[in-house]
C-alpha cells in the first residue's frame, strides 16, 4: 500500500513537471526570435546611418584636413592597421594614387573583434583631432573618428 502510494505521488510530480518543462522550451525557443530582432534592429539602425552619411568623403581626406569634417558622418573603407586597446584602433586608409595611407584614430567600443591587417567599412562621425604619439613615438595629431558601426 505504501509503495502504491509512493508510485501514485511519484507519477504526480512528474506530471506537474512536464508542462512546465514544457515552458522552459517554449522560453528558450522565444530567446531566439529576440535575438534576431536585436540584430535585425542593428542593421535598420545602420542602414539608417548609411543613408545619412557622406559617402564621398574619404579617409585621406579627413587626415589632411584634420578639422575641416569634424560632426560629418562618414563610411569610409580602411584598413586595422593596430589595436591600441579595446576601445580604439588605428586605420590605414588609402585612395588610388595616394603614395602614403593616412591614419585615423577610431573610437570603437569592441575592438576584440577586429584583427590587424582586416579590412572595415567604418560608419561614424568624425571627432575633434586627437593628440598622441606616432610609430616613432614622436607627438603627433590624428584625425579621429567615433565609430558606431564596422563591418
């Protein structure tokens, strides 16, 4: 009797649990669709950006002129020339016909992403000129761009 019992009560928990185990793989199966609704939020946010930057503005042309496109958004093609930290990188960008490629300090909140030698379209606003230190540790002026999106 005690035994049937225990069967009984047994056969009833597992019951209960299988509904809302049930739950726990209808949560799991809803995570998913939102995270394809972030990344699809991701690409509307930047197709908006694309369709609000100046495309013929290029890397070279905000190293030579240092101040003259600061707050305009650019989508300039480049090149990760070096990883500074995680939050910023130098790129190497060039034009046909340029005999040297101009560096631009990128802001980036994810660098860990990149490699060097990568070659990235970055989306974002062009910054105040930054001060630092060149290859030969010499002081020197950078254009600089904060970046909101690299791909």
């Amino acid at each position: 009797m005690v035994v049937v019992a225990v069967a009984i009560v047994w056969a009833l928990a597992t019951c209960s649990r299988s509904p809302s185990s049930s739950n726990d793989a209808a949560s799991v199966a809803t995570s998913s669709p939102s995270a394809t609704s972030a990344a699809q939020g991701r690409q509307y946010d930047e197709q908006q950006f694309l369709a609000s930057a100046d495309k013929s503005i290029s890397g070279p042309m905000i190293a030579r002129d240092k101040s003259k496109y600061v707050g305009d958004s650019v989508a300039i093609a480049c090149t990760v020339a070096s990883i500074i930290d995680e939050n910023s990188f130098n790129a190497q960008c060039a034009q046909r016909g340029d005999p040297v490629p101009a560096i631009i300090l990128v802001d980036y909140d994810d660098t860990v992403s990149l490699n060097k030698g990568q070659a990235v379209r970055i989306m974002g606003t062009v910054e105040e000129p930054a001060q630092g230190l060149d290859a030969s540790g010499k002081q020197a002026t950078f254009a600089a761009v904060k970046a909101q999106f690299i791909e």
